[in-house]
C-alpha cells in the first residue's frame, strides 16, 4: 500500500482485557490506544517514520480492512497523535 499526502496509516495494537466477576472489560480503558506506524505519506513531518510506535485517542482515523491481507488497518493525521514514543 502506498500512503499519499499528510496521511499516516497505522495498525492499532489489539486491546488488553481483564476477566472481572465473569465479565470480560478493557484493561486501561482511558480513551487512547497504542498503534504502530506501517506507512507516512510524503507530506507528513520527518518526526513520524515507520515503526514508531504511538499513542493515539481511541476515536481517531478511519479505519479499514485491507482486501489483500485481510487485517485491519486505520489512517490517521499527524494531528491526531497525542504522542510518538
């Protein structure tokens, strides 16, 4: 896949969850998720590079499947980033 412009394709690390009284609930539920960069358009600054690993609000990008390998995918902008670790 080839990303264009000031977009940044991610791959969002699965959720941690915990069994509490028989239920299953997001561990660490605060809002942000971790995500790995895969791929950063031409426009986007030079402080984000593939394989950074991210932090990011859990509502953020679009996310899609890809056809191809059948995982899934999300595109973010820079913006969206609360921090590059």
């Amino acid at each position: 896949m080839k990303v264009l412009g000031k977009k940044i394709l991610i791959k969002v690390d699965p959720v941690k969850t915990e069994k509490v009284a028989g239920l299953t609930i997001p561990k660490g539920n605060d809002g942000t998720e971790m995500a790995e960069v895969i791929g950063v358009g031409s426009e986007v600054s030079e402080e984000v590079k593939v394989g950074d690993k991210l932090i990011i609000h859990k509502h953020a990008g679009s996310e899609f499947t890809n056809p191809e390998d059948n995982l899934k995918y999300r595109s973010i902008v820079e913006a969206e980033i609360i921090v590059v670790l």
